[in-house]
C-alpha cells in the first residue's frame, strides 16, 4: 500500500519536513481567540472585588522615622573591648531590622502609649485584608490546637499584632539609614507611634548594652578571682615541686646547670692546655732527635743557658770558618775549634733534654688535668640529666603559672574596661529624623490596586485557559490527526442539524420520508464541504489502491455514536451518484444503525446470507436516484458471535462476488472500542476510513486503538473529523488550512435539501438486481 505519498485534503505533509518554530505565534493567537473570554471575565471580577476594596477599605496616613546607624560612636569607647564586634555590614543592618519589628520594641511603644486604653487604637476600622486574614486564621484555629486563650495579656498581644502589621522598617538604599514607616488611620496617631517606635528602639540599645556590660563585669569579676586563686595555686605548686626535687635556682638557672657549665668550660681549657704542652714536647724530642742546636723551639728561647751556649757554638763555628779559610781547615786551632764546637753542642742538647722533661712533666700534668675534669664533667651531666627529667615537669608547671598570669592580668583590665562601659554607655544609633503628621493618605493607592487586580485577574484567566487548553484532550485540527496518530487527514464534516446546517431547513424536509436528511447531504449539497471531504476520501481510495481496480473499503470510528454510519451511506451515495458501480452493505451486526435510518422496511440481509446461505439477489436493496445497491442487515436473534461470521468464508465469498460486480464495495463497520469484529474482517478489506467525531473522541483513545491493530492502521487511508463545528473551528485554525479561512465559503455552499430518494420496495428488487449485479 502507498499510503504515505497519498496527498491529503489540506496541505499537511510538506510541514513534516519543515523544522518547527521554538514558539508558534499562530496557535498562541488561537489559543488568545478561544480563552479571551475567560481571561476578560477574570479581569472583570478582579477589578469589581478591586473597586469594592477601595471603596471598603479606610484611608491610611504613613508617618516616618529615620534612624541612623552608626558606628563610630560605640568606638569611642569599645575599642578593644570585650563588647567589640565586627560583623559584615549588611548583616549588621538585618539585624538591626529584625529588632525594630521585635516583640521587645513593639510591646515597649505599646506600654509607653498605654494604646491597650486607647479606642481610637484598639477599635479603628480594620482593612478588607485584614479582616479576611483574620477570618482565615480564626478558621483554621478551629481545627487545630493553637488557639489563642483569652489572657490578661491578651489586650497586650492583640495591640502588638496590629503594630507590627503596619510597620514597616527598610533600608534606604545601601546607606546606614533605617525608615521606619508606620501607617494608620488616624495621622496623629501615626506620627505618635512612629516616634514612640524610635525612642524605644534607642532605650532598647542602651539597655540592651548596659546589660550586656553588667554581665560581662560580672562574669570578668567572677572570673578574674577564679584566675587569681588558680595563679596563687599554680606559683605554690611550681616552688614545691622545686623543693622536693631540690631545684635551687640562682640567677634564673638550677644550680646543677650553673656547675655543669663552669666545669665545661674548664673542661675546654685543659684540654688546650694538654694539646699545647703535648705540641711543645713532641717538637722539642724532634729537635733533640734530628740534632740540630741551632734550631729554633717555642719555650728554648727563654733558656739563658741554651742560648749563651748556642751563641758560643755559633761564634766557635764562624772562628773556624774564617781560620780555615786562611790556613786550612787541618790547623790546629780549627781543630780546637771545631771540638769547641762539639763541647758546645753537646751542652746544648743536654740542656734540651732537661727541658723536653719539663714539657713533658706538663704534658702529663695537663692529660691529668684534663682527665679529671672529663670525670667530673660526667658526674656533673649525669645529675643533669636525672634533673632534666624532672624540670620537664618544672617547665610545665611554670607555663601553667604564667599562663594564669596573662589572663588574670587580661581579665583584670577588661573588668575595668567593663566598669567604665557600664557607667557611660553608648549606642550606635541616633535619630535623624523624626516624625511629622503626615497631611496626605498613603493608601490605598487606588492606581496600583485597579492595576494589580487586573494583572491578578489577567493571570487567573491565564491559568484558567491554560488549564482549558491543557484538558482539552479531543482532535480539533487535521495538524492533531497527524501529529498524533501519523496517519493522513481526509477531511472535516461539518455539524449538520437533521442533515441541514439549521433546524428551519430541517422543518424544509417531506414529512413521512422515513430516510433522515442527513443520509444523502452530500448529494443533496454537492458543493458543501461535507461533500468534499467525502471527494477526498474517494481520491485518496484510487490514488492508493489505483483506479482500475475494484476497492473494498471499510467505514470504522473508535466510539459509538461518532457518525460512521452518516459517512458510510453519503459516502456510498456520492460515489453512486458519480456513476460507479456501489455495494453498500451494513455490516454492524450488532447495531445495524444503518439500516434503521435508510432501509426500515428490510426483512433479510447480511445475516441471513452468512448463515442461511439465501442468495445475494433475494437481500439487495436497489436505489433509483443513484443506483446504489444496498445489503442491509437484519438480526432476528442475538448472535453472540459476530466477528466468527465477519471472518468467515461465507463472508470472504461475499465479498469476492461483490468486487467482480462493482466498482466500489462500501462497508459500514462495528466501532473498534467495543468489539473486535474490525479486527476480524480486516484482512478481508482493502483500505479502512477511521472516522473521529471532533472535540468529542480522547486522542489517546484513538491512538491506543491504532496502535493495537498494526495491520488495521496499515490499511488506514486516514481520518476523518465528524460534526466538526465549524463556528469553533475557526478558533482552532492557526492558518488557512482547516478551512477555518473565510475565502472558503466561495468554494463551499449548500443547497435546499431535495426529496428524500426511498430504495426501492422489496417487490422491485429483481429487476434491479438482474441490471446491477451482473458481472461485466
């Protein structure tokens, strides 16, 4: 089947392709033409209840103090404080806020006005809204179990309700400055509380700080004597602990430390002094051992022996240089010199021998020194070390005194700060403004109430349509029948009153017809838009199963009452009246609707030729006017069973002898929703009409029905939108395709119904069978 290249009735398939707009401004204005009504009524009430507002509703006058909140004054003397605080700015200012409208300040204005007194207070005419919150929250009292007792505070508590319910305390831009607007129906009054509201806001700071103060040198006193006794306690413990483990302290260090570090420095010099002496003697045993007396060693020069020796050695060496230079070095007085010489030497290192054993006697008296002090040093480390194990606990217990200390001297100068803040407070707001009596009523502004009504009312009748259109869940527009269900759209039938468009051309018709009207509109009215649909269905027929040859075609709704059987019979008359061989037969055995309306008077038909086996030209029906042929069906007893015989051979033979003698077979079928007997015979059929009845039938419903029969839906030529209104339909049109377009009706116009065409009695069938049904 090549239904999807079959062109509908109405240009809707070249908008599958296209890509959709975000937002549709054609079904918004749709929507605007079908809901305009509700929104304009909701605008209407708005405003009337808005009028009456204004009417009920007492004048108000707003009088107003500005507080300044500064805070430069407090740091004059909290600076440093105990009560100094840095908060962020715009929190500060919240706050400060949220006490203005406190229980605290409101209750304060109340007592100080005495307001719980006053009548003109107590008793002022009360605010619509007011009023109709007040009902509300007494309602909803009632059923719950937060209802008020009545109380000697309950004057008291009512005042401060009706105070805070017209204050109103902002922020003046992203200033420090606080008004506090105050509205009531008397302006004296107004400016009375307005000004009461600031001064108990002030009295409220500088008492809320004087307490602050009092509490915090309370508790600072209190805690600077716990401090003091922990500090004395801490001091006893530290010097006790030193007294049992004997840590006596001189000048701020133990006395084992003080000892360890003298006899480490002595320790450091005997050392140098034993490395010295040791360097003294090793070089002095080198001279002596490489015999050398004119060499020189640190400490020989202080020998008057050695050096008088070395200087006669030396002068004995330079005589006998100068004698042997002359005579020879054989003379005799260079050899007397020369053992001079030897004599001298000799002295000499004898004399360097005694004193290699003075250096060495140091030597060894410093190595003794040394390892004297070494053992010492040690003795003296270990009572250290045993005394650093206990001054951990010292340590410890000394950094508990002192920090004792450090806070009894921070709480002392606090609790002295305290006194002073306490004596002198100051508060960081001022007044700057006070109020006047206002001249002039603040409320209500009558502008802003009709505007806010209206924009109220516009919203409400807004939703409501919304909601109309969100529950309208039935296929206006032939863009829903494909949309939804993927099928074509063949058309709307408009809604014909008794087959005319008005129930003064229904009185038009032969009375005793027996046929309704409406069963031959479109012959009767061959250029109405009824007609037309019934056109394209007929073109969508031959285009799909091709011209040439015989079609089968089945006219089915989803509900009952849709008006298949109205579609089925103008259907089967236009396609007769257009000189096509037509079989019309009525096969809802189970409500043959059809046959009642245009054939009353048959005795047998689709019944008795599936089961009794009677023959096709005993049961036809035959009508003049277009030579429609008919096959009624008449059960004289319940067949539970029908879809046995729709599906039965008997029915398929019927069938096959109908498509060799006529061009078109027409079928008025069951609903799909009840029965199954659709279902049954539809392999038997060509192509399918599904016939929807408009504003009526639920989308989903039809679409839940088609997709359960894929083989159905895949006969399907389309849809059809029945007793479509076309008054309504024009609101639902977003553009000239569901002839909702004025410039139509020069294409569409309807005629006077003609007589009603009766089929022919059962007495002429014959002849009329013997023309019609021959083959060929």
């Amino acid at each position: 089947m090549m239904r999807e290249t079959f062109p509908t009735a109405g240009p809707y398939q070249h908008r599958e392709s296209s890509t959709p707009s975000p937002i549709d401004l054609f079904k918004l204005l749709a929507i605007v033409r079908r809901q305009w009504r509700i929104a304009a009524l909701s605008v209407l009430v708005m405003l009337v209840l808005g009028v009456l507002y204004l009417l009920v509703a007492p004048p108000k006058y707003t009088a107003m103090t500005s507080i300044l909140i500064d805070q430069d004054n407090s740091k004059i003397l909290y600076q440093g404080s105990a009560l100094e605080r840095t908060v962020e700015d715009e929190a500060r200012i919240l706050s400060q806020v949220e006490i203005l409208v406190s229980e605290s300040v409101g209750l304060a204005v109340v007592d100080k006005l005495n307001l719980t007194k006053d009548p003109k207070f107590m008793d002022a005419p009360a605010d619509p809204v007011q009023m109709a919150k007040s009902a509300v929250r007494w309602v909803v009292s009632l059923f719950t179990s937060s209802a008020t007792i009545p109380g000697e505070d309950g004057p008291r508590r009512l005042a401060l309700q009706s105070l805070q319910r017209n204050l109103e305390v902002e922020r003046l831009n992203r200033s420090y400055v606080l008004n506090v607007r105050f509205s009531w129906s008397d302006p004296v009054m107004a400016a009375n509380i307005a000004k009461a509201l600031g001064d108990a806001y002030l009295a409220d700071q500088l008492n809320s700080k004087y307490e602050a103060t009092r509490m915090a040198g309370g508790w600072a006193q209190q805690r600077m004597k716990d401090l003091q006794q922990e500090a004395l306690k801490s001091d006893l413990a530290v010097q006790k602990f030193r007294s049992d483990n004997n840590l006596i302290a001189a000048s701020g260090k133990l006395l084992s430390e003080q000892q360890l570090s003298d006899l480490n420095g002595q320790l450091i010099v005997a050392r140098a002094d034993t490395a010295a002496a040791k360097v003294r003697y090793d070089r002095l045993q080198a001279v002596i051992d490489s015999g050398q007396p004119d060499a020189i060693v640190a400490g020989t020069l202080d020998s008057p022996i050695v050096n008088d020796l070395r200087l006669k050695y030396l002068e004995a060496s330079r005589l006998a240089a100068e004698i042997s230079a002359k005579v020879g070095p054989k003379h005799d007085q260079v050899k007397r010199l020369r053992n001079s010489m030897d004599e001298y030497r000799k002295l000499i290192f004898e004399e360097l021998g005694r004193i290699a054993k003075s250096y060495d006697s140091q030597y060894q008296v410093a190595k003794s020194r040394e390892e004297s002090l070494r053992n010492i040093v040690g003795d003296a480390t270990g009572v250290s070390a045993d005394a650093n194990e206990t001054l951990v606990q010292l340590r410890e217990l000394e950094r508990e005194a002192e920090n004792y200390k450090d806070l009894y001297q921070k709480f002392l100068q606090r609790y002295q700060d305290s006194l002073q803040q306490e004596s002198f407070p100051v508060t960081e707001a001022r007044i700057i403004s006070q109020a006047a009596v206002p001249q002039e009523t603040s409320g209500p502004k009558k502008s802003l109430v009709l505007a806010l009504c209206a924009f109220l009312g516009l919203a409400l009748g807004s939703g409501l349509g919304l909601l109309q259109e969100y529950r309208d869940r039935f296929f206006r527009t032939g863009d829903q029948v494909s949309a939804e269900t993927s099928l074509p759209f063949l058309g709307l039938v408009p809604l014909v009153l008794g087959g005319t468009l008005s129930r003064k051309r229904l009185a038009e018709a032969r009375p005793g017809d027996g046929i309704r009207p409406i069963t031959n509109y479109a012959v009767n009215n061959p250029l109405s838009l009824f007609a037309e649909t019934m056109r394209s269905t007929k073109i969508a027929a031959d285009l799909t199963l091709g011209r040439e040859k015989p079609k089968i075609i089945g006219i089915t709704s989803v509900l009952p009452g849709e008006g298949k059987s109205t579609i089925a019979i103008n259907f089967a008359r236009l396609l007769a009246s257009q000189k096509a061989r037509t079989l019309l037969i009525d096969a809802d055995l189970r409500n043959p609707t059809l046959t009642r309306s245009v054939a009353p008077q048959a005795t047998a038909g689709l019944g008795e030729f599936v089961i009794d086996n009677a023959a096709l030209k005993d049961l036809l029906l035959f009508e003049e006017r277009t030579h429609l042929a008919m096959l009624p069906s008449v059960m004289r007893r319940d067949v539970p069973m029908t879809s046995d015989l729709l599906a039965s051979r008997e029915m398929a033979g019927l069938l096959e002898q109908a498509r060799a003698s006529f061009d078109y077979v027409v079928l008025d079928l069951p609903p799909l929703a009840p029965v199954v007997d659709v279902r049954a015979i539809t392999p038997y059929m060509d192509a399918i009409v599904c016939v929807v009845e408009w504003g009526r039938t639920p989308r989903a419903t039809v679409q839940a029905k088609l997709d359960a029969d894929p083989a159905l839906s895949k006969k399907c030529l389309g849809i059809i939108l029945n007793k479509a209104d076309m008054e309504r339909m024009k609101l639902y049109s977003t553009d000239s395709t569901d002839y909702g377009d004025p410039r139509y009706n020069a294409y569409f116009r309807e005629a006077k119904p003609a007589s009603a065409i009766e089929p022919v009695k059962s007495a002429a069938v014959a002849k009329a069978v013997a023309k019609v049904a021959t083959p060929g």
